[in-house]
C-alpha cells in the first residue's frame, strides 16, 4: 500500500528534489561525477561492447525513457519543438553524438593525458563564446579561477610530473580532441538561445537527435567487423549505467544548471570530471590516489571557490519604482 501523497517523507523528499533543482553548483558537481563515472565505464567497456554501440544504443535507451516520462509536456510541447527542431537537432547532434564520436576517435591516436588536458581548455573556449555572442565578461579573478582549476587537471595527467608535459606533441588526435571540445562549447552556448519550452522536451528532442545521427556510425562499425555486441552481465551493466547516469540524469542537470546560472559560470565546475575520474579509478579500477592527486583536486575546488565566491559580479541593489 503506497503512502498518501501528502504524507510527511513524501513532502520532504519534494522539498528536496526541489531544492537540488534550483543548486546549479550542486546539480553541476554531480554532472561532472557522473561523466567521471562514464569514463570509467569506458576503460571497462572493451572487450564488452564497441564504442559506437555505446553511443547508439545509449541514445535509443534514453529516448525511450523520456518518451514514457515527459509525454504530455513533449506532446503539449510539440509544436513549438518542431518549429525550432533545426536548432534541436543541431545541438543534440553536436553536443550528444559528434562530440562522444570524436572523443572515441581521438583515443586511438593520442594519450589519455593529452585527452584531459586538452577537455580542461573547454571552460575557456565557453568563456570566450559566452563573451562573442552574449557579451558576458569574466571577471580577473573568474579567470584566476579558471587557470587553478586547468592547473589542477596537469597535475592529475601528469600525476605530479609537470616537466613530462614538455615532450607532448600535437598529433591527429589532439585535433580532434580541439574540434570536439570547440563543439561542446557550441552547445553550451547555444543553450542559451533554446526554444522557449521545458527542460524535458527540449532533452527529449535532443535525444531523438542524438540517436537519429548516431545510428549511421553504428551501421559504419556494423559494416566494417568491429561492432561488439554485449554478450554478459558487466556489458549490459556498462550499458544500463551511461544510459541513464551519464546520458539521462547527468545532461538534464546540465541543461537546468546552465538555465540557473548561465554557461560562463557553469565552466568553471567541467574540470572537476578529471578529478573525479582519478577519485573514481581508485575506488573502482585500483588506482593510485596520492599527493599529487589530492593536491589537483584542491586546485580544482580552489579554482571553483574563487569563481563562484569571489569572482561573481556584485548584483547592485535597485530601489522598486
């Protein structure tokens, strides 16, 4: 028998998801921690499933959810969602399904240092876009912020050897490693200039997107032998898991936390998924976890403190007229 809707836990567990709703820093944490999750199931999915089947299916999985979850808001919705399912489409395209492929790309061409190193440039190409098509300017010390928390990436790509660094040279998958990154700066952005509906119809129609233009790399690895299909429990688990953690919950966070408090802010928090990574590898791969590792994951806080506590333009009272 289920408790009456107005029931005291019921009524907490509200305020609750309320309050977690309207916390961009807290929903922005919790984004990060799931992509850091998502790379980690990554490094376990070889052997279990091939990355294109990942991204497919993924999609498809979602999709399917949301359909179920948010069908009268998508079908009250719907008309202003196809006037604007260009831009939907783009975005879902970009931010969902290129950026994923590139990345899967890149890693058979350059090193996984060179991966997070160029992802942590990502808060400063949002930057700049936020300042090219809003005008919003960051703050010296926003920009101190930023540059602890790409420091703190080195540290943890470099596990502490920063001189390591000087002996990386650009190679293709560093480009496509920029190219990916440039485009998640895009979405963000564009994020901005989102048609003028819900949260969940506007995930939903990106969602579609995402599966509609990942299932042509699906056919490509498909058609060329290298599709792995899953075939035991930790492959269906991989799955089940970035479907719903790093694909569903994470990018609706996301979304509502840009909404909350704007892309150039919300920069700031994306070098906290390296970190996490490394917290996350040590829990679950075996990793190492030392100084270095902990000394990157206060530069990163120390970067995100001074940003948000620090670097915020003071709001100036106004007398009501």
């Amino acid at each position: 028998m289920s408790a009456p809707a107005n029931a005291p836990g019921s009524s907490s567990l509200r305020r609750l998801g309320s309050s977690l709703y309207s916390n961009g820093p807290l929903l922005l944490a919790l984004t990060t921690l799931m992509w850091a999750g998502n790379a980690v199931a990554s490094r376990l999915a070889p052997g279990h499933l091939s990355p294109m089947l990942m991204t497919c299916v993924r999609w498809m999985v979602v999709l399917a959810i949301v359909l179920v979850l948010f069908r009268r808001s998508i079908a009250s919705e719907w008309p202003v969602l196809k006037r604007s399912w260009p831009t939907v489409l783009f975005l879902g395209a970009i931010g969902y399904t290129i950026f994923n492929a590139l990345f899967y790309a890149a890693g058979a061409y350059t090193s996984a240092i060179n991966l997070t190193l160029f992802q942590s440039c990502l808060p400063a190409l949002i930057l700049v876009g936020s300042f090219l098509v809003f005008g919003v300017r960051a703050t010296w010390i926003q920009l101190l912020g930023l540059l602890l928390t790409m420091a703190g990436v080195a540290v943890a790509a470099s596990h502490g050897d920063l001189a390591s660094l000087k002996q990386l040279r650009l190679n293709f998958g560093d480009i496509l490693t920029m190219i990916a990154c440039v485009l998640y700066a895009i979405y963000t952005i564009g994020l901005g200039k989102r048609p003028a509906v819900s949260g969940q119809t506007l995930f939903a129609g990106m969602a579609a997107a995402a599966f509609l233009t990942s299932v042509p790399l699906l056919g490509w690895e498909i058609a060329s032998g290298r599709v792995v299909w899953p075939g035991d429990a930790l492959g269906w688990g991989i799955l089940m898991f970035i479907a719903i953690f790093p694909s569903l919950i994470s990018q609706m966070f996301y979304m509502r936390a840009v909404e909350l408090i704007g892309a150039d802010r919300a920069a700031v928090f994306l070098n906290l998924t390296p970190v996490f990574g490394a917290i996350l590898g040590v829990a679950i791969l075996g990793e190492r976890f030392g100084v270095y590792e902990a000394a990157a994951l206060a530069l990163v806080l120390g970067g995100i403190f001074l940003s948000e506590k620090l670097g915020r333009p003071k709001q100036v009272a106004t007398k009501p007229a």
